[in-house]
C-alpha cells in the first residue's frame, strides 16, 4: 500500500488487488487524458465529460470491467468507446494489441495523439460504428464495451474467438444497467450478470 497513489488506493479499498491492473493504473497518468478544466479532478473516482455528450469512465468501473476480462497479457483486445483514450492506455498494458473504435472522429484523433505522446505502440485505433465491431481484425479474445446497449451487438459476438473469448458490455436502459460477462467456447455461448452500473448510451446500429 506505501507506493500506491490515490486511485490505486481507492482500487484496492474496493476490492481491486491484481497487481498487474494496479500497476497499468499507476503506468497511466489520468489527467493527461482529461479536458483542461478537469485535471484537478484526476484522483476523484468519478465519471468526468469529455465532450460531445460522452464521459471517461470513473477508474473504479474501468478497472472492474477489466478485471471481470480476467487478462494474462496475451490477447487481442477489442474495446468499443475509445473516448478520451484513458482506459485504451491502461489496456495497453495487460494486452498484446488493443483495438479501439470510437463514433466521435475528433475523440478518435484526440485521443490517438495521446497514446503516441506516452510512447504506446501496441494500440490501434479507429473511427467508426463500434456496435459493428471491427472484423477485419477479429475474432478477439476479449471484448470491452463502455457504454449500454438494451441487447449485445450480434456482431461483437460473432467477433469472439471461440476458444474462450470474452466480452463484457453493459445492458439496459437509461435508468437501469448491468455488466453482462459472455463467454464464447465454440458455439456455445455463457452469459453471466454481474454489477449495476451507470453508462452512457452506445451509438449506432445496434446500440441504445
């Protein structure tokens, strides 16, 4: 606990011990993805704006999600909602590749400058319809959607390795959301409901 800082302190209070994660949280510093005006905000596990009717996630929910994707380093990572950029940075370091679709070009862009600007090499991004996925690059190993759909995308399913791929997105509507845990083992599917949450909607085809 003596190295930690604020936010890793926070994660650990509630319940998240991975050393691995903790460490992709110390790696990447908030602020760097935050607005000017919200730096000062940094350590408060909260969700903040970042424009454009989105928000980056609060630290707390981006490193559940992660941890529920249980991650040894070696996968192919798909996240749908590259927002600010922030938690595509602490996916860099518990993947392989990351790949990352945001439906805002601007926060695509923005945050791209960031990744490159801490010297991240292994993320990939894209602008586009992330409830589509994206296929060329599939299947993925693992999913992560950061905001709520009322049903999973079929096509991020179809993304899915399916030699234990998985996926966590939130379902539900406005005032009513849960993560969902799927997992892929050849045709057949597992899906597991896991904590309510707060999530902006997801753009697109096959969002909210």
């Amino acid at each position: 606990m003596k190295n930690m800082n604020w936010i890793e302190r926070q994660l650990y209070a509630r319940g998240i011990t991975s050393p691995k994660i903790l460490e992709a949280f110390r790696k990447v510093p908030r602020e760097f993805f935050l607005p000017e005006n919200l730096k000062n905000f940094a350590d408060d596990d909260t969700p903040l704006p970042i424009g454009y009717g989105q928000t980056t996630s609060q630290p707390f929910i981006i490193a559940l999600m992660i941890s529920y994707l249980d991650l040894t380093g070696n996968e192919k990572v798909l996240e749908i909602g590259t927002g600010s950029g922030y938690q595509t940075a602490i996916l860099s370091y518990l993947a392989r590749e990351v790949y990352s679709i945001e439906v805002v070009p601007d926060l695509a862009e923005k945050a791209r400058q960031k990744i490159e600007k801490l010297g991240i090499k292994n993320v990939y991004i894209f602008v586009g319809d992330g409830t589509k996925g994206l296929p060329e690059y599939a299947p993925y190993d693992a999913i992560l959607v950061s905001a709520y759909a009322p049903h999973v995308p079929p096509p991020l399913i179809e993304q899915l390795s399916p030699s234990g791929g998985r996926l966590i997105i939130p379902l539900g509507n406005k005032t009513l959301q849960h993560l969902f845990l799927f997992k892929k083992n050849g045709e057949k599917i597992e899906k597991i409901k896991l904590d309510p949450c707060v999530f902006v909607p997801l753009k697109g085809e096959y969002g909210s």
